[in-house]
C-alpha cells in the first residue's frame, strides 16, 4: 500500500516503506529531540541520588535515572531506523542544533522537587506519550509502548514523595507546596506553545504522528491533575484555576518564558550542556574499546 493509503487507513509506516523527505524529517527532528531529552533528563534527577533521605528512596531514585537511560536508548535506536546516527544526533545536541524539553532547564532545588518532578513531568510525559503509542511510525509507537510502562512507575513514586511529605511535618508540607508552586508552570509548557503558534502541529497530525494537540494534551494534563493536588492537599498556584462542566479553566502559561528557555536563557541550560558534553568526552574511551572489541569479533569471525 503507498504512503498516503496506509496514513489514510491508519496503518504502520515501517523502516523500509516509501514515505516523503519530509515525514522522515519531522520523525528525526521529534523523535532525536525526544531521546535528548531523556538523557538530559537525568541529571536534574540525578543530582539527588546521593542525597536521598532513605535507602529506599535513594534505590528507586536510582531506577527511575536508570530508566531515562533506557528511554533515551530505544529513542535514538528508533531514530536510526530512519537513516541518521545517534553520534550525529549527540553533535546536533551538542552544538545546539537540535533541541531537549525545556523543563530540564530548572533546578532541583529540595527533595520534594524529586517528587514534583515524578508527579508533575513525568506525569505530563505520560499524557504526551500514551497517544504516541499509536504514531503512523512503526518503531516510534512500539518504543512509547515500554516507555509508557516506565513512566507510569515514575509518576507514582514523585506522587508517593510528596504524599509523604504532605502528611509529614509542616515544614515537609511546605517544601511540597513550593516545589508544585516552581514546577506546575514549567510542567504546562512541556506540551508546547499554544496550537496557533504550533508550527508543526497540522503536518504531524495529518502524518498520524501527532494525535492530539499541544492544548488539548495541556487540558487533559490539567484536568486528570488538580484532583490529585487536592488529595495532596496543595494549592496549584492559579487564581484563574475554575472548575466548569468537568473541566478545569485554567490561565495560559507565559509562553514568553518557553521560548525564552528554549532559547537558552532558563536557569540551567549552560550546565546541563556542558554536564552532557562532559559526560561524552568521558565517555568516548567506553565507545572506542566497544568499536575495537566488535571489529576484533568481526575479524576472528570472518
Ligand atoms: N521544549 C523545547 N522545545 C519545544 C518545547 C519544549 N517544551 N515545545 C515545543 N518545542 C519546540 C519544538 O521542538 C519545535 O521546534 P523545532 O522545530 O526546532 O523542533 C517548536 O518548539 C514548535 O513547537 P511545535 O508544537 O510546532 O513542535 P512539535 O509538533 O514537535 O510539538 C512536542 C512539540 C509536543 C514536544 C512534540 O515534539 C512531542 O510530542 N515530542 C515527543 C515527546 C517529547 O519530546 N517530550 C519531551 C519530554 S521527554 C520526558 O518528559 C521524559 C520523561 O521521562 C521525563
């Protein structure tokens, strides 16, 4: 079946299927800037590991980085299924030529951030990925299928931390509420700039690799989250937040701010490159003993 048919059927559009220069293009540009932002995800996360007030939390801390590793694996596997290679991918990374999500720009400035970054990121990574289980490309949405497992665990264990630190003492409760008061805004910008600002968003939907759009994956965040906020106890600091026919209005972030951050200008951006293309350079002695082991199999095996 051609390309058009198999989107127009709803079908899988695989590796080795014909498909325009610019489905491929949108597919790198997405799925390169979606394993970015997983590796780049652990260090805000990371940087707790060895301060994590318990053993357990300090084991599932562990797990949870662990994890993002993985993502960012079967992410850039996935993406060289369309012809490009992760070491270029890591370069266009690098230089800044390609993109991560913009909420691994903030600190982690306390524990109950840990949990913020669970409950909230993790939480809208979910909403944002559940429909990509159902992308037109083939390895993409077999990739999200995993990825949506993990990330249900992840979710959870952020919103353990701060149910915990919710019935703890005042003060733990406090640290909640600030974390959700720095992370709520950031969190609601992770779905993009609003649809009338999307530039990609019509292409990928009539591709079958976008389902839903920027907004209305936002409002699905925002309504299947308040609740649980309330069960938390906290505020989500929105005075405009109203609750209407099943839904909640809520005021639209300051897209100001994303561009800004995806600019470069959020608070952690310089590090979390440099800390990355540190962790490359350190790394490279691994990736050279792995290529010569491999050419050495290769040659006894020939
Ligand atoms: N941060 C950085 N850049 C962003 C962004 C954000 N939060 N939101 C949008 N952008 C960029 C887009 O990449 C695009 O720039 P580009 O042309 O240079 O790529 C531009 O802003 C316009 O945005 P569009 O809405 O037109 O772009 P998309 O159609 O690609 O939609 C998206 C953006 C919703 C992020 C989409 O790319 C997507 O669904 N990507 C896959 C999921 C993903 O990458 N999530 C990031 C977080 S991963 C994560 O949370 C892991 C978890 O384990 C914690």
């Amino acid at each position: 079946m051609d390309f058009q048919a198999t989107i127009d059927a709803d079908g899988r559009i695989e590796p080795r299927d014909a498909m325009p220069d610019g489905y491929r293009k949108t597919l790198i540009r997405q799925i390169a800037q979606h394993a970015h932002s997983e590796i780049i995800g652990m260090q805000p996360e990371g940087n707790w590991i060895s301060r994590a007030p318990s053993l357990r939390r300090k084991a599932i801390l562990m797990a949870k980085v662990q994890d993002e590793a993985g993502h960012g694996l079967y992410l850039y596997a996935a993406a060289e299924t369309l012809g490009v290679d992760r070491a270029d991918l890591l370069d266009m990374l690098h230089s800044g030529r390609q993109k991560y999500s913009s909420i691994f720009n903030y600190p982690t400035l306390t524990w109950a951030d840990i949990g913020a970054i669970g409950w909230l990121v993790d939480g809208a990574a979910i909403v944002n990925q559940v429909p990509l289980c159902r992308c037109s490309y083939g390895p993409y949405a077999r990739a999200m299928v995993r990825v949506c497992k993990e990330e249900s665990f992840h979710q959870r264990q952020g919103f353990e931390i701060l149910y915990t630190l919710c019935n703890g003492t005042p003060g733990q409760k406090a640290m909640a509420q600030d974390a959700l008061n720095r992370w709520w805004w950031p969190s609601l910008m992770m779905f993009g700039p609003p649809d009338t600002a999307s530039t990609h968003s019509e292409q990928s939907m009539a591709w079958g690799i976008k389902r839903h759009s920027n907004d209305e994956l936002r409002q699905r965040f925002v309504d299947m989250t308040v609740p649980q906020a309330d069960v938390l106890g906290l505020r989500v600091p929105d005075d405009g937040l109203v609750h209407q026919d099943g839904r909640y209005r809520f005021t639209e972030p300051d897209y100001t701010e994303l561009y800004d951050v995806v600019k470069g200008n959020g608070p952690c951006n310089q590090q979390r490159l440099s800390h990355r293309v540190k962790a490359h350079e350190d790394g490279a002695w691994v990736r050279e003993a792995a290529a010569a082991y491999a050419a050495k199999k290769e040659a006894r095996a020939a």
